[in-house]
C-alpha cells in the first residue's frame, strides 16, 4: 500500500473545494435568503439605490419613463390631441370647419374610445361646436391626465436637477 500524506490529500482537493464555482455555490447556500429579501425589498418598494458594503446597485427609471412620454405623446396626433382638449375644458362650445381630418381624427379617436360620438362622421355639419356631436369618455379623460402629469413631471424634473447643483 502507498502511503498518502496529508499534503497529498490537500493538492488533489485544494483545487476542488476552493474553486470558483463552489465558494460561489457556497455562497448563494448560506446567504440566499438574505440575497433575496434584499432583491424583493429593491424590487417591491420601487427602491433607486443601494449600497451593500462597496457596492452599489442603482435602478435607473429614466429609460423607462422617457418610453412612456414616448408611447403617450405619439399615440394620437398634435390635432387628436388638440380634439381631446378642446372636449375636456368647460368652457363654451369650440366652434370647427369641416374637413377630411377632422372625421378621420375623430373616427381614430372613437376607434381608441377615448370620444364617443353623437352623430355620424357622414352627417357631420359643415360647421358648427364640436362637442354637440363628440363627447370625451373616461377613457379619454384619464388619457389627457396621464400624458399633462408625465410630461409636466418631466419638464420640472430638470429644473429640480438643477436647484440641487447650485
């Protein structure tokens, strides 16, 4: 029989039980629940930074809400919108020329149910206020309240950014 010394034993496992792969295993085995629960608490509480020891770990929304503006502010035309806010003020009846984009704009908007419509696009007057043949629903009120909050929410954020420069 051979004798196998200690030192032996050591340099056929030393690779093995201190690879990579393993301390990483390790690792994740005695530390996952904290991990996660980190992860979760970063994820659920819409959390932006945090620091584990030297480490620091950022969540950037920017993308994310420049996306957003993006999807809202090119989901209906400079004159849908102008339709859409024409219908949401309280002031008296906007008056209106009838013309091929105005059916088409409205039909659109009618199609995304954010307007219903009174009267047919084919016996819509030649002239007259808007809002005696179109209503604004509440799907198109909450749209107009998304997109004035996004895009006010952008537009004051970097005057924020800069008051804390200075």
């Amino acid at each position: 029989m051979e004798d196998h010394s200690i030192l032996d034993w050591i340099s056929v496992l030393g690779p093995i039980l201190f690879s990579w792969p393993l301390v990483i295993a390790v690792v994740l085995i005695f530390f996952y629940r904290p991990l996660f629960d980190l992860l979760e608490k970063f994820s659920s509480n819409n959390i932006q930074k945090a620091k584990i020891g030297p480490f620091e770990i950022e969540e950037s929304e920017q993308a994310y809400v420049e996306s957003l503006k993006l999807l809202l502010t090119s989901l209906v035309t400079e004159n849908e919108f102008n339709y859409l806010k024409q219908l949401n003020t309280d002031q008296a009846s906007t008056p209106y020329d009838n013309v091929a984009d105005l059916k088409l704009g409205l039909e659109r908007l009618s199609h995304l149910e954010f307007v219903k419509v009174k009267t047919a696009m084919d016996q819509l007057p030649s002239a007259g206020a808007l809002e005696q043949h179109v209503e604004l629903t509440e799907k198109g009120k909450k749209y107009l309240a998304l997109r004035d909050n996004l895009v006010t929410n952008q537009s004051s954020q970097p005057d924020q950014d800069d008051s804390i420069g200075s």
